[in-house]
C-alpha cells in the first residue's frame, strides 16, 4: 500500500489541477458504474440503470439475437475495459481493477468453441451468439494498450490471439477489407476496418513485425478508398456487397481514421498520412461539436449529443494527432465539454445523459455512456494541454 501511495503521490506530483481534477472524474465515474450496473457475485453488469428486464438491444445484427437478457451485450461490457485501462495509464493501482474486476467478466463472452477464438456479443453460458469483428478489434487495441503501460506479455498474447479472429475474417470481396459480423456477412463497415488499422499499427509498435505494418497501411487504403467522403474527408457507414453505401457518418469512423493517419505517420514517416488526419480531424471538429451557449453566456463548441462513446473514440484520434502537430483546438473543446457536463449533465447518482449540454434528461442511463466519459476524463488526465 505503501508503495502504490508514493507512486500515485509522484504521479500527482508531474501532474496539472486539470489532469488531477479529471483523473478524479474518471475513477468517481467509474465507481458509480459498479454501484449502479454492478451484478452481486457476479464480475458482469447490467447494459441500463434503472434496469429493466425487457430491454432490447438495438445495434445488434439481427432482431433474433436481440432478446432481453439480465447482462450487458459485450459492446457496453468493452467501454469498461477501455476506461479501466485508460485510468491504469495514470494510476498503477488499477491493475486490480483490471485483473479481478474487469478481466474476468470479460473471459465470460469468450467463444472457444468456434474457431478462431475470439469473444462473443453475449456470455458463453447463454445461447451462441452472434460475434462482430469491431467488438474484437476494440479488444485488442485495449490489450496492446494495457501492455504498452505494463509490459505484461499476456495481455500482447490476448491482442495477437484476437488479432486472428480479425484476419478471418477478411476476404478479396470489394477489394478487402474486414466485414462487421461474422455470421452475417452483409456488409464491411469503417466500424471493423478504421480501428482495425489502428490495432495492426499498435501490434506492429509492440512486436516490431512488419507484417503488421503492412496489413494497417493496406486496411486503411481500403477504407480511405471505398468509405471516405472526398467532399470532406469524413467517412461513411459501411458498404453493402453489392456496392451500396450506407452514407451516415459517426464521429468514432472518422476519428479511428485520424488516428489511423496519425500512427501511420509515425510508423513511416510519409506526410500524406498526416495531411489526410488534419483535413478529417478539422471535418470531424466541424461536424460532430454544435454551437452552444451556457448559462453564463459565453459561447463555445461541445460535442454533439449522440452516442457518448463515439465522442470517446473520436477522442483518441485527436489525441494521437495533438502529439504529431501540437494543435490543441479540439481537445480543449473536449475538455470544455467534459467541464459543462461534470456540472451540467452528471445525476445525483454521478451518471452521465447523452445529451453532455444537460438541457435534455434521459430518464434510462446506458452502461456504454458512463463508460465513455470516464475514458475521457481519464484521457484528458493523460495530457497536460500547452
């Protein structure tokens, strides 16, 4: 105890009131998480607070497999694991957390018996269930995450296990490209293949391979290619088989892309991948941030109400770029929208509504919501803004 004391004092030590302040935000956030969506003997959660025993999933790629259930889908159940390892980059005492709390309920949606291993929507005592290549993806870049700040090999052996499950599910339809779900072969989505170049980038920085490498330039030509806007460097949804876009834009696809072109730079050193995170990056802060005049009259820009985790994801690619060029516009829009809805959006319960100016209430709290503000409260801890 001693020990994680003085690391956690040295940590504050190096640290701004701001990223002291959201690190606190994060790990409160976090605990009301486990008060409010926490299963008694159980390492699960629910997906809502309140609970509500008839709820069907919306997102799922079937109207079959969207059954009410008592536990979180695997999707919500991830943003856990991403929050979790986020908050560990800044406190080393969260390895607890991450080891006895998270882990385990995640090795219950662990599908072993078809093959390549790879995890599931639900947990494995349940009928099977439907297995998505981005639910994967996100896994594993949270693995390579977490073994970037450990240096534990198991969790790089989890990100390499998982990262075949992803291989399998490529193919030369369209040209390549990895689809969304593997027992509904419909469509390839930016969704499965933006952050999918990110995870190969991180897995090439961790081991060195260069297959890797290759295998993030080619996903992310592909995307570039068949899901980009050329209008405004922002991209689509996904592309049917038979060549239909699906052309609704969600800041996560064009934030993945961001970082994307920002590793790719890093890794290469080639300045068009740079120049194509910018342009994206300035589209997405024009598109996914709205106007928006508080109370006390003073106007700025806050993320756009719609799904909170998106904004996370987006999060990481401005992230990624602001340590390439230095251009703090859009993550100190971030922090002002962390900032107003600490105040203005958080419940008695520490719980976050979609909606982060708080003009609109939600009356059901979503799991993935919650996780998504601790992961950028904790993100924002992470940098010291100039």
């Amino acid at each position: 105890a001693a020990a994680v004391a003085a690391c956690a004092f040295a940590a504050c030590d190096r640290t701004s009131p701001s990223q002291a302040r959201n690190l606190d935000r994060a790990k409160a956030t976090l605990d009301s998480v486990y008060a409010y969506y926490g299963v008694a003997d159980r390492c699960l959660l629910r997906e809502n607070y309140p609970f509500n025993a008839g709820y069907k999933a919306g997102y799922l790629a079937s109207e079959d497999q969207a059954r009410p259930n008592p536990y979180s889908y695997l999707w919500p159940f991830s943003g856990t694991l991403s929050a979790v390892n986020t908050i560990l980059e800044e406190d080393a005492s969260y390895r607890s957390v991450l080891d006895n709390r998270v882990l385990p309920g995640l090795a219950e949606y662990l599908d072993t018996t078809r093959m390549p291993a790879a995890y599931a929507s639900y947990i494995n005592t349940a009928p099977a269930s439907d297995r998505f290549y981005d639910d994967n993806v996100w896994l594993g870049i949270d693995f390579c995450d977490i073994y970037e700040a450990t240096g534990d090999k198991k969790y790089l052996a989890q990100a390499e296990m998982i990262w075949k499950f992803i291989e399998s599910g490529t193919d030369d339809v369209l040209g390549g490209g990895i689809y969304w779900c593997e027992q509904h072969k419909d469509s390839k989505n930016t969704c499965s293949n933006a952050p999918a170049a990110v995870y190969a980038l991180k897995l090439y920085a961790a081991t060195g391979e260069r297959h890797y490498l290759e295998q993030g330039k080619a996903l992310y030509a592909w995307t570039k290619r068949y899901l980009s806007d050329p209008g405004d460097g922002l991209y689509y949804d996904n592309m049917a088989l038979n060549g239909t876009l699906v052309t609704t834009k969600y800041s996560c696809n064009s934030g993945q892309m961001v970082q994307a072109g920002a590793l790719l730079h890093k890794a290469t050193g080639d300045e068009s991948y740079l120049k194509d995170a910018q342009r994206t990056a300035a589209a997405s802060y024009g598109c996914f941030f709205t106007g928006f005049t508080p109370e006390d009259g003073t106007p700025f820009r806050i993320l756009g109400k719609g799904d909170v985790w998106f904004s996370a994801v987006m999060t990481r690619g401005f992230i990624e770029l602001y340590r390439i060029d230095g251009n703090a516009e859009y993550l100190e829009a971030v922090q002002r929208s962390l900032d107003h809805a600490w105040v203005h959006a958080r419940d008695g319960k520490g719980l976050f509504g979609a909606d982060l100016t708080g003009r609109v209430k939600d009356s059901r709290k979503w799991l993935l919501t919650q996780a998504g503000m601790a992961e950028m409260y904790a993100r924002m801890a992470n940098l010291n803004l100039k």
